[in-house]
C-alpha cells in the first residue's frame, strides 16, 4: 500500500515539474478581416508557432492573402470553465 502511494506522489511532482519548465503555449484561433479564413494557431511566449499561411509582424498576426490589416484572434478554450 505504501509503495503505490509513493509511486503516486512521485508521478504527481515530475508531472509538476514538466508542466513548470514547459514554455506556455497559447490556442487561439485567428479570423482574417479580408478573406474570412477561420484557423487556430498557436503562440508561444508572445509568438506565433512557425506557420505557412500568417506572419507576425508590429504585433498583429497577419494572413497571407495580401490583407493590410491584422486578423482578429479570438481565445480557442474559456479558462477557468464556464460562466452564466
């Protein structure tokens, strides 16, 4: 009985641990002004995760369809669960 219930904690503090030393990664999903495209993208620590169709650039998230103005990035998941 005692083994499992060290094995348990022991799991519980590497799981811990990882979950810290990872960096953050943010979903969001990214809707461009000019075409409508509808696409979830990732950030990581302020930056868009390496994409082919959006760049980041002068703080907006830009889709490659020639749009001059930024996409609206809207949160992929409510944290905290849902509110009424």
């Amino acid at each position: 009985m005692s083994i499992v219930l060290a094995q348990q904690q022991k799991c519980g503090a590497a799981k811990e641990f990882r979950q810290r030393a990872a960096p953050t990664m943010d979903e969001v999903v990214a809707l461009c002004p000019k075409c409508k495209t509808f696409e979830t993208l990732w950030i990581t620590r302020g930056r868009l995760n390496k994409t082919q169709k959006f760049r980041q650039e002068d703080g907006g998230i830009y889709h490659d369809c020639g749009s001059n103005r930024p996409c609206v990035l809207l949160p992929r998941f409510l944290k905290g669960g849902l509110t009424s």
